[in-house]
C-alpha cells in the first residue's frame, strides 16, 4: 500500500503525499476526492492483481497473505486465505535458530 501511494506521488506531477488510513470505507468503489481515490485505487489495485494470480494458479493452490494489511485485503478477495501478517519476521528468525544450532 505505502509504496503504490509512494509512487503515485513521487513520479506524477500532481498527485498528493497521501497517508494509508486504517478506516477505509470498502463499500464503495470510487473515491470521492483525490486522497480517497488514490486510496482506493491502491487497495482495489491489489485485490486485482491477487485475484488474476489466484485464477491463474491450479486448483488446490493454499494462499497466505502476509504484511501489515494482509487482514484489510483478505476482507476483499473473493477467496480463501490464511492470513499470517508475521510470516516474514518467523522465517526469519528460523533461520537465525537454525544457524544457531549449526
């Protein structure tokens, strides 16, 4: 999400520094000014993308979805995840016990 609002920003003349809110109001679609459009366009951008690999993959595929707005985006996808937003930090700090033990 920080990134896609980043770029919007960074590499268009015009467009708003805009801040990821945590109360987004998913029942609607379009944004009613531009920080919201924004918003929403980064949101829906995502579940897009997710949606298109997920239709794309054999059937039986197990999605996770991690990082800090896993719990947002799987309210929005139209179908199941497992939501695990410290998946990165445990891999991690797997490897750290496992070369540890080495």
């Amino acid at each position: 999400m920080r990134m896609r609002l980043d770029a919007l920003h960074r590499y268009t003349a015009r467009l708003p520094q805009v801040e990821v809110p945590r109360n987004i109001d998913y029942d609607t679609f379009l944004g009613f000014d531009t920080p919201s459009a924004m918003i929403l366009g980064a949101v829906y951008g995502i579940v897009g993308a997710l949606s298109y690999y997920r239709a794309n993959l054999p059937e039986g595929t197990h999605t996770v979805l991690t990082g800090g707005w896993a719990g947002e985006i799987s309210k929005l996808i139209d179908f199941e995840a497992t939501v695990d937003p410290e998946l990165v930090s445990r891999g991690l700090n797997r490897i750290i016990t496992y070369n540890e033990h080495k």
